[in-house]
C-alpha cells in the first residue's frame, strides 16, 4: 500500500468522515442565526445540537473500533473550536450574547491552548480536567438555548420555558468552570513541571 493510499485511508474513515460532515454544518447555522425569525433559529440550535451530538457519535466509534487517528486527533478539537466560536461571535453580531462573556471564553481558550503548546514544547502533557469537559457541556447547552431564545409553551402545560435566559444561565456558569479549569490547567502544568525537574535531582542523590 503506497503512503498516499494509506494517508487516504487515515483520513478516510468513518469517524473522520463524521467529523469533517460537522465542519460542514457549521455555514448553514450561521446563516439560520436570525434575531426576528423564532422558525430559523429554532432550526440553528437544532443543527448545532445535531453537530454537538455527532461530536460525540464520532469519538465512540474511533474509540469502539480501534480507528483513533493522528488526523482525527487534530480536527476533532478543531471542529469544535470552529463550531463554538463561530456561533459565539455571531450571536454577539446580532445582539444576543454580551461580547464581554465571549471575549473572556474565547481568551480563556487561547490561554488554554497557548499553555498546552508550551508544555508540549517543554514534553510536559497536561492532562485534560472534568471541569474543563463539564465546560463545554454547558456551553453548548447554553449556545443551543440562546439560538432557540424564545419562550416556548411546553406540551401538556400552560408553561413557558424562556430559553435565552435558561441559555444565558448555562453559558454563566461555563464561564465560572472555564476559569476554574483554567485554573487546574495552570496548577498541574507547575506541578508536572516541578515534578519533571525534581526527578534527575533525586537520581543523582542515589
């Protein structure tokens, strides 16, 4: 099999496929975000809770059936960055998200990445935290609900559910676990470090 074949073939799996099927919904609800029309944004957070769902979908299989590659590994996370961001600052362009909470996630996630670089450089892995996976829960609830934004009447009741304060709440409190997470990031990358350096120092005490 040539190298062509097998990069091809790398690429080409399901999950992958999955994957880069999510870099492709990402257009479509940017153009469906809509502040005066309640049809199309409902349509949006339907589209991005599909791409969130199929996030997960894409993971499982890799994992399930031994197909977790180096390929997958890069654009997985990248599709997600695209995919939350993008939402983010179109949300914030139409008025439904405060551009503060935006800039200070998404600085929160170049922190996060920049620190993740430099400890790669230095053969530092930080491992990854619950509180930053709790995070992105959160957040993506939080996107879906902001895009759904109206009050909606529930069946079988005569109550509403306000899905842009409810949003508004999940994306509050993603933003308290993002800083948190960043906070563990920041200690364990000081601790494996600290834990790195000390290790030849008590080698050469034997």
């Amino acid at each position: 099999m040539s190298r062509y074949d097998s990069l091809k073939r790398e690429i080409l799996n399901l999950p992958n496929l999955i994957t880069i099927g999510r870099l492709f919904l990402i257009p479509p609800v940017l153009l469906l975000i809509d502040p005066t029309d309640p049809i199309r944004n409902f349509i949006a957070a339907l589209l991005f809770a599909a791409a969130s769902g199929l996030d997960i979908l894409d993971g499982w299989l890799a994992r399930r059936n031994n197909l977790v590659t180096v390929f997958g590994q890069f654009v997985d996370p990248l599709a997600d960055k695209l995919m939350a961001m993008s939402v983010m600052i179109a949300l914030v362009d139409v008025g439904l998200l405060p551009a503060w909470l935006v800039i200070l996630m998404l600085g929160r996630d170049f922190y996060i990445s920049g620190l993740r670089s430099v400890a790669a450089s230095m053969g530092v892995v930080i491992a990854a935290g619950f509180g930053g996976k709790k995070k992105t829960v959160f957040q993506l609830m939080g996107l879906c609900c902001v895009m759904a934004r109206y009050p909606y009447r529930m069946p079988l009741t005569d109550q509403t559910m306000d899905f842009l304060f409810i949003g508004l709440v999940f994306l509050y409190v993603s933003l308290l676990l993002s800083f948190g997470s960043a906070i563990q990031y920041t200690f364990g990358f000081r601790d494996t470090l600290r834990a790195q350096r000390e290790t030849p120092a008590a080698g050469e005490g034997d």
